[in-house]
C-alpha cells in the first residue's frame, strides 16, 4: 500500500492498493508511483514533489519500497511569460521530449503559446511528435482547444498520424468531435485514420460539425473541409472532392449514402468528382449504383460538369452508366458546354451517344454550332459540320 498525505496539513489525500500477490509492486520507481497516483490526487507526477516521513525528498530515479507513507508537496507551475514557456514550445516543435520533460519538471506550465498564441499541445500534434504529445497530455495540458480550425483532435486526423490520434482519446478528448475528425481524415486521404473512427462507430454519414471558429475564405483542404462540414458535407464528399479513391472505397463499403447532398449546393459525391477530374472516384460511385442523372442545385449534373472541363474518361463512364446527354442545365446542353470551351474529344463522344446536335437555347436559339464559332473553336465547329448541324441556324443570326 501507498500513503500520500499532505505534507502542509497531513492530512491522507489518497491511498493506493494493489491485489495480493502483485510482488512486482513490492517496490517501484517514484515516477512511476506518481503517474498511478496521479488520478487520485488530481496531479500530473511533473507537480507532485514527494518526501519520505523523515522529510527526505525522493527523486523520480528513486526506487520506494512498499508499503509506504509520503508527504506531498504541490508544487505552482511557473507563470506563462517565463522564458521556459517559450523554450517548452520550441522542444514541442523540435521533437525534443528530453527537454520538454526537463521543462515540465521545472515545472513550466503545459499551456505555454507560441508568439502566434497556438498552444504547444497544437504545435505537438500539428508536427506529429507523439513523445511530446504524450508528456504534454500527462501534465494535463487541455485537449479541447478550438483553435482557427477546430479541435486538436481534428487537427491530429488531418495529420494522419494515428497514434497521435489514440493519445487524445485515450486522455478524454470529446468522442463527439469524431465525426469532425472523420471528415479530417478523409480530406487528407489518411485511409488508417478513417477506418479507426469507423470502426470506432462514426456514422460515415455523419455530417454534424462542432466548430466554434470557421474561416470560410480558408483554401486549405482543411479549411475547405470544415466549410463543407458545416454546409451538410459528408466524409464521403470530402474525399471524392480530393480524389482519395481508397478512402471513397472504403465509405462505401461502410454504407455511406452514395447519393447524399450536401444542403446548401445540392451536390453529390458523383459531382464532386466530376468536377475535379477524378475518374476513379466517379467510377466507384457509379459501380455503387450512385443516381448518374441527379441534378444538384443549379439543375447541373455531372455530365455537365465533365463536359464542360473536357473530362473525356469522365464523360465516357458517365454515359456507359446511361446517363441522360440530353439533361438540360440553364438552357445548354453537355454538347453545348463541351463546344463552348473548345472540348472537341468529349462533343464527339457525346454526339456518338446521341446528343441532338440542333438542341437550340430558348434565350437566344444559339446552338452548339453557334457557341463553337462564337468562341474561336474551329476544330469543333468543323466536327459539328461534318455530323450535319443545321448550317442554316448559324447563317440565319449572321455568324458566317
């Protein structure tokens, strides 16, 4: 048994047991004993100073032999515009856990900043110093921070370093923010980092967001991540949008919605995806039976975006799952949008899977003819020619 009393009052503030026959326990390090006794007394072992009864201080290379009386000396953390804050910061940020320990037995405080005032637990798990973030996290430096974005747990999952991510659980970082860190971790790609939190049971479809600091204009994929988050964004959305196919594949096979969309735009993964470029992804989705024809907010579809942006494996497996080439989104068609900015690949393959070449805007009664010489696009109009568009349209408003 162990006995620690207050060295001012003597008073017993705890007292630790073990089960008999636990002869390993007969005798252990003082460091040791402190960190066991530290739950108890509410102390990290860097603000325990122990004497024996006879008033001889006990170092934490010392070995105490059990059972045991000690009297407890709580020692005040040095303020935070002492010169060891800033020296703890910068062995956070130099990995030096040697050093940081030094400092933390002084002790300096664990809530020490940087001069930007990004706390050193931030500057640890930003890095991905898992010793600093371990000793930072046993002098009971506070995890749910919100820094400009989002929690430290966040922050960990963007990093991808999973041990990093377990010490903050392990020590009480907020379960809820997991959904937070889901979406973290599927924006940077970190496959181990989501399948943890699924397996940990974050709903992949889970698109709540505790963010008390959001910075919209941010163009970080952290920053874009959050943004979506707060919009109704979903993992799954995150990752099509970066291209993380692996992660994409393995949402789904998690049961997240193929189909979802994210409130404010109307977009689903599929238009995420195609609109960046990301065949792999779009093909996923569409081998997951994702809607290929579903219109997002403005009445685009993913053909549309494709077809626009010159995506021609993106078209291709587009309209080999059938998708309408057709649709019409504010007046143009994907021929249109595909002559307009110069596409001449995607306006054949589309003409090829049946686009009516003569489709005309209400607005103006432009067609793809129209739009190709309106724009300089030779090679497109000629192509458009050959197919037999109406010739007679584009003489008829004066383009020729």
């Amino acid at each position: 048994m162990l006995r620690l009393c207050s060295a001012v009052s003597g008073a017993e503030l705890a007292s630790l047991t073990w089960p008999e026959g636990s002869e390993h326990l007969a005798s252990c390090s003082v460091k040791s004993l402190k960190k066991l006794s530290a739950p108890q007394v509410g102390l990290s072992r860097f603000r325990q100073q122990w004497f024996n009864e006879d008033l001889t201080e006990l170092h934490d290379e010392d070995v105490l032999e059990l059972p045991a009386t000690i009297q407890l000396v709580v020692r005040t953390s040095l303020p935070l515009d002492d010169w060891s804050s800033q020296k703890l910061v910068l062995a956070c940020a130099a990995n030096d856990a040697e050093e940081l320990e030094r400092l933390l037995l002084l002790p300096a405080c664990p809530e020490a900043t940087d001069h930007t005032g990004k706390p050193a637990l931030r500057v640890a798990v930003e890095a991905g110093h898992c010793k600093c973030v371990g000793l930072l996290l046993e002098a009971r430096a506070v995890i749910d921070q919100e820094g400009d974005f989002g929690s430290t747990l966040l922050l960990a999952a963007c990093g991808g370093n999973l041990e990093v991510v377990q010490l903050l659980l392990e020590s009480g970082a907020k379960t809820g923010l997991g959904a937070t860190a889901l979406h973290g971790a599927a924006c940077y790609g970190h496959i181990e980092v989501v399948r943890f939190f699924l397996d940990k049971g974050t709903h992949p479809d889970d698109c709540t967001s505790d963010i008390t600091t959001l910075r919209e204009h941010s163009r970080t994929p952290l920053g874009f991540s959050l943004y979506l988050a707060s919009r109704g964004g979903t993992a799954l959305h995150l990752a099509a949008v970066m291209g993380h196919w692996k992660v994409v594949h393995l949402l789904l096979q998690a049961g997240a919605d193929r189909d979802k969309i994210i409130s404010l735009t109307g977009e689903s993964a599929l238009h995420l995806a195609a609109s960046n470029g990301h065949v792999q992804v779009v093909r996923l989705l569409l081998e997951a039976q994702a809607d290929a024809n579903r219109v997002e907010g403005c009445g685009v579809t993913a053909l549309h975006w494709a077809s626009l942006k010159g995506y021609l494996d993106i078209v291709d497996a587009l309209i080999e799952a059938l998708c309408d080439v057709n649709h019409v989104r504010g007046e143009k068609t994907a021929l249109h949008w595909a002559a307009e900015h110069g596409h001449m690949a995607v306006a054949r393959r589309l003409l090829k899977a049946g686009a009516q070449i003569d489709e005309t805007m209400p607005i103006n009664g432009a067609s793809a003819l129209h739009l190709a010489a309106d724009h300089g696009h030779s090679e497109v109009l000629q192509l458009l020619l050959e197919a037999r568009a109406h010739k007679d349209l584009l003489e008829l408003i004066g383009r020729l």
